[in-house]
C-alpha cells in the first residue's frame, strides 16, 4: 500500500504571490527592527544628505538602516556576507523586499553615514528608557579590548625604525647604482632611446616603505614631544600651586621629561591609531572598547573607545557621558580594580555617586608582637607609637572595608555580573571580536552601532526583562 505525501508544487508559478512581509512570523526580530526604524527613528540626518536627482536613484536609506541594525543583530558585519544574505535569506529578503543591494553600496553606506548611525544609539537608548528598561539604581562600568583591524606583526618600535629605514635606504641606494652603470652599459650597446630598462618596482617599494618609516618615526617623536612638554606644564603648575600656599618641595629637582621617544615605543602601519594592549588572548593590536552597563535589564547607557590600555581614566568620561545621555546620574557605580584611585573614589563622592569600586589585593602589614617581646625589641617609643591614634584611611582604604563589610550582599557583586555577560553576547554570540574599520573615529561609531544593536535586541524582547534583572534576582 503507498502512503500518500503532501504535494510539492517546487515547478508551479504563484499567480497570487505574497507580500515579503509574509517571508517571516508576525513576532520575528525582522519586522520588529524595521517597525522601529520606520516608525520611531529620527533619521533626518541621514535622509537630509540626499538632495540631487541626477543619477540612478539611491536605495531608501530608511531601508539600508534597517539593513545594517538588522544584520547587526544577527552578527553579520562583513559588506559581502550582508549582501549573500540578502539574496539567499528570507529574513534579509523581507527587509530589502527582494531587492538586494550590492556589497560595494553596503559598505559605502556604511562609511558614508557612520556618524549618523552611530547618534542611534541615544534614540535607541531613550526608547529603552520610555519602555522602563533603565532605572539607573545600579549601574556597571568595565571595557573590554577588541582587536583593530591591523596585525600587531605590521607595527615597529621606535629602536627598530632607525636602523631598518637605513637598511632600506642603503639597499635602494645600492640598487639604483647598479641600475645606473647597467644602464651606462646598455646605453653604449643599444642606445639612449631604447626603452625596458626601468628601475625595478619593488626597488621603488622597498624606497616607499623606508619613507613611511621615517614618517612614524616623525609621529612617535612629536608625540614625545608634546608628552614631555605636557609633563613640565603640570610641574610648573603644581610647583607655582605649592609656592602660593607656602610650601616648598624636599629633595633633589626633578629630571625633564625626555624629548625623544621610549626605544620600545611602536606604531602601527596599517592602523596607526591603534595601539598594542594586553588581553587574555596575549598582546594584541587592539582598541579599548568602554560600557556601562544598567542593572534593571542590562541595558547599555555610555560607551566610547580609548586608545589607552588601561581603564583608570574613563570613570569620569563615562559617568558624565550617563548623565548626558539620559539626564540624570546613577544613584550606584559598581566597577572593577582598573577604575581604582584616590582620585577617582573622590570624583565619586564629588558627584554623590555611592561606588564601589574593587581596589585589588592588598598587602596587610602584620606585625608579629610576640616575636618583639622575644627578641626584647619592643621600645618606649614604639609603646608610644601604638598608643597614637591610628592615621585617617585613605580613600581606597575606606572604599576595601566597605566592599568587605558589605558581604556577598554588597551591590559589589554587580560590577562582574552586568557588564560580563553583555560583552559576551557582543563578542560570543554576535560574533562582534574584531572592528572592520580603522581610524580611531570610524571606530568609535562602529562601536556606537555594535551598542546600539545591543540595546535594540534588549528592547525587542521587552518588559519582561524587568522582572529577570540581576537584582531582582539576587534579591530573590
């Protein structure tokens, strides 16, 4: 007996096709971020650049937005895996209603409304807020650092580039004397007129490189420069400071800062902005990408990159970044040992933020009193040492026995427990590990996307992310 299947009509035509919007579910994350982008984004700024009729007309740049925040979302970033998909998926084909633009006008859309795409963000994050995805009780701060799109093996130190450009410098000038007599030479055997004797190509490559190196060389030795002249600014101003309350520095002047770059001082060559950071994968050519993170539904709030390895000078940036952005300024700052000084735990108390901040581990000083007593060492004047008051703690002190006497309660816990798990879904999930731009300000609005997409896809799934917070959740 022959079983009966469902017929497979893959030959017959459609005569009533469906509209693309009929590709994907009513609830799919497609239709929700082109509703969004339809119906609640302001892209003046991007739609008021186009003016002129002459030409093919451009696509909808509403619809290429969308393009972008969606394929965002899906951790497709590359121009030509956009554009397959845009052939291939029907998800993408409901976006761009089954007609795909090429890569080329991806990547050029892209780059041409960076900027603006990047300004999404604040849109992107307000809609969060309106939809009670941001309280502001408690929020995260931590960066991560992501690889440039630049091999850290392109980039050379200081030392190195002296010598290396003299190498190629001599080279070249070793072959174009050789290139010289063999053309005298051949001058005599054929004549002047005669052509296809040129200088070797890479012989004029090899001219160009040692011309880029001594133009980094230039660069790195500016930058020490204004560095050294930056230092001796602020020294002059803190010794005028000192002379004005009455207060004269002890021991030896100071040294100037050196003109002349650190040896080991590097620059890129294919991203010179760039800068290599230590990571957990090794030494990497990389940027210090920067968030801060909400507790109520891990939404982000502030975010920038820095060309610094270190964390310590983005508190302040990022907590009035906050406080643009939305208007008001956390009640609580969590945020890990990079962030910690005494001049940050002040700026905290200045702007009546509670933080907490870890302060690494400390070496206690434990002094072994019955060893003293043993060895007869105890004095009268370290009897009237330990009869004195006990010193006022310093900040970072006073910040470890907070932390301390808070417990496993202490809103502490949340400076790993909010900004971690939202860099893995960025890096892990989406894939995001690696900018595709480079140039430190294509790279900040790169950033802002990557963000702002991040923010979107928490809006898409909606309230319900109140009730599974990561305090409600420690609190339960």
């Amino acid at each position: 007996m022959s079983k009966t299947f469902r017929a497979w009509k893959i030959d017959e035509p459609l005569f009533l096709p469906p509209t693309v919007g009929d590709f994907v579910a009513k609830d799919h994350l497609a239709r929700f971020v082109l509703s969004l982008v339809k119906d609640e984004l302001d892209l003046v700024e991007i739609t008021g650049t186009y003016g002129s009729e002459r030409g093919q007309p451009p696509y909808d740049p509403t619809m290429m937005t969308a393009l972008l925040l969606y394929s965002y979302s899906c951790g497709i970033y590359s121009s030509r895996r956009i554009a397959k998909a845009c052939r291939e998926r029907v998800d993408f084909m409901s976006i761009v209603a089954l007609d795909p633009p090429d890569f080329r006008t991806i990547s050029d859309f892209r780059k041409r409304h960076l900027k603006a795409l990047s300004k999404l963000f604040l849109q992107i994050l307000r809609l969060c807020e309106k939809a009670g995805l941001v309280k502001l009780g408690h929020v995260a701060l931590d960066g991560t650092k992501i690889k440039a799109n630049a091999s850290k093996h392109k980039a050379m130190s200081y030392e190195r580039m002296e010598k290396r450009a003299a190498e190629l410098e001599a080279e070249v000038a070793k072959w174009l004397s050789a290139a010289d007599a063999a053309d005298a030479t051949e001058d005599k055997l054929h004549g002047r007129d005669k052509t296809g004797e040129e200088m070797p190509a890479w012989v004029a490559d090899k001219k160009r490189r040692a011309e880029r190196i001594r133009q980094a060389k230039a660069e790195l030795e500016a930058e020490a420069k204004a560095a050294a002249e930056a230092k001796l600014k602020a020294a002059a101003e803190a010794e005028a400071k000192r002379e004005a309350e009455g207060r004269r520095r002890g021991g030896r002047k100071a040294a100037p800062p050196s003109i002349a770059p650190e040896p080991k001082a590097q620059k890129n060559f294919t991203d010179p902005e760039s800068r290599i950071m230590k990571s957990k994968d090794g030494f990497v050519q990389a940027y210090n990408a920067q968030a801060a993170v909400d507790s109520e539904a891990q939404i982000i709030v502030a975010q920038d990159v820095t060309q610094s390895g270190v964390d310590s000078g983005q508190l302040f940036p990022m907590t009035d970044a906050i406080e643009a952005n939305l208007g008001r300024k956390p009640e609580q700052l969590s945020a890990d040992a990079g962030y910690c000084s005494e001049a940050n735990l002040e700026g905290l108390e200045n702007r009546k933020i509670d933080g907490y901040v870890a302060t690494g581990r400390a070496r206690d000083a434990v002094v072994d009193k019955d060893k003293e007593q043993d060895k007869g060492e105890v004095t009268a004047k370290s009897a009237e040492a330990t009869a004195a008051p006990a010193p006022t703690p310093t900040r970072v002190e006073a910040m470890r026995a907070k932390i301390k006497a808070g417990g496993h309660t202490s809103p502490y816990r949340f400076r790993k427990i909010l900004p971690e798990p939202v860099f893995g879904q960025i890096k892990q999930a989406r894939g995001f590990r690696q900018f595709l731009c480079r140039g430190f300000e294509k790279v900040r609005g790169e950033w802002a996307i990557v963000c702002t997409v991040h923010n979107l896809l928490k809006l898409a799934q909606g309230r319900s992310l109140s009730a599974a917070s990561p305090i409600a959740a420690g609190a339960g």
